[in-house]
C-alpha cells in the first residue's frame, strides 16, 4: 500500500485535492459573494430613487425659484402701476384744476357719480373704485383738444368715456362741452 505522503505527491491526486478544495471555498464564499451583491444592488436602487427624487426636487425649485421671480416681477409691476392710480376723490379735483388752468379754461361744474367697485385677484388689502366724474365747461375747440391731450399725457389713470359738444347761439367761437370720465380709485380695505 502507497503512503499518504505517496499518494498526496501523485498529481492527480493534487488536482483532485484543488479542485476539492476550490469547491469548498467557493460553496463558502457564494452565500456571501451573493449577500454582497443583494447589498449592492439594494444601495444602487436606493442611490437611483434618491437621484430621481434629487432631480424632481431640482425641478421644482426651479419652478418655485421661476414662480417666485414671476411674483416678484408682478408685485413691483404692480407698484408701479400703484403710482398712476388715483387714492382720493380730492386727488383727482386737484389734477383736472391743474388742467383746467394750464389751459385757461374754467369748469361750470365738476360732478362725481356712484363709485363702481372692482375686485382685485389676488389682493385682499386694496380694491379699486371707478369713479365716473361729469366735468361741465365752456370752451373752443383749441382749448378742448389742449384739455383733452393733457388729460391724456397726465401721470394718473383718467379714462374720457364720452364727449357731448353742444353750440352756444350767442357765441359762435365757444361750446358747451360735457366730458364724462372714469378715474380709477387705488382704495385700502378697511381691516
């Protein structure tokens, strides 16, 4: 009978004694080499969702970041516009006698109607009232259409809605004019 250290030397017997012990090494390290991988793979998916969510959160901080900046480009278009909106009846007295005397003509009679209120979106803190003035006067044709283009190139909002020209029998050089406006009110809600 061969020794042991006879039959260990016999190539053969060393190839089956590698593979033998290839084997075990590997049915040993497979549940961990595969263990390993389900880690990682689970790491990889969780790694994706964040990204997704990274991504869909960079979306909407943009859209936010763009809303944001669309309000504020409307706000400050808003106040602005606040400036050209008239805040009292008196306000508007004191403009169309400005007028009235940059073009030498004297009103017979200034009368406001009933304000007409409107809403703004958007805006709890403020409304506008449209108020419809009637301004009586006496004029020629010149001096109306110098009112007319002042009206028309003042600061504030001030609406002509209607025009009525009426002759005068005893003069034939000046008319009765009637002028109806609409001049929107900037007013705060009473909190």
């Amino acid at each position: 009978m061969q020794s042991i250290n006879e039959i260990l030397n016999n190539p053969k017997v060393q190839k089956i004694i590698i593979i033998i012990v290839a084997a075990i090494l590997v049915a040993a390290y497979y549940p961990f080499a595969l263990s390993l991988w389900n880690k990682n793979k689970a790491i990889d998916e969780k790694i994706s969702l964040s990204l997704q969510q990274i991504n869909l959160g960079s979306h909407i901080n943009v859209n936010q970041q763009a809303t944001e900046e669309e309000f504020k480009k409307s706000q400050k278009q808003i106040l602005q516009l606040a400036d050209k909106f008239f805040i009292s009846a008196e306000e508007i007295f004191v403009v169309l006698n400005k007028i009235a005397a940059a073009t030498k003509i004297s009103f017979k009679n200034i009368e406001p109607f009933e304000r007409q209120k409107m809403e703004i979106p958007n805006r709890d803190d403020m409304y506008i009232d449209n108020l419809p003035v009637k301004v009586d006067i006496v004029c020629n044709y010149h001096q109306l259409i110098t009112l007319l283009d002042k009206i028309e190139k003042t600061d504030k909002f001030i609406s002509v809605e209607d025009i009525r020209i009426r002759g005068v029998p005893s003069n034939i050089w000046e008319h009765e004019v009637q002028i109806n406006l609409k001049v929107p009110l900037l007013v705060a809600n009473a909190k």
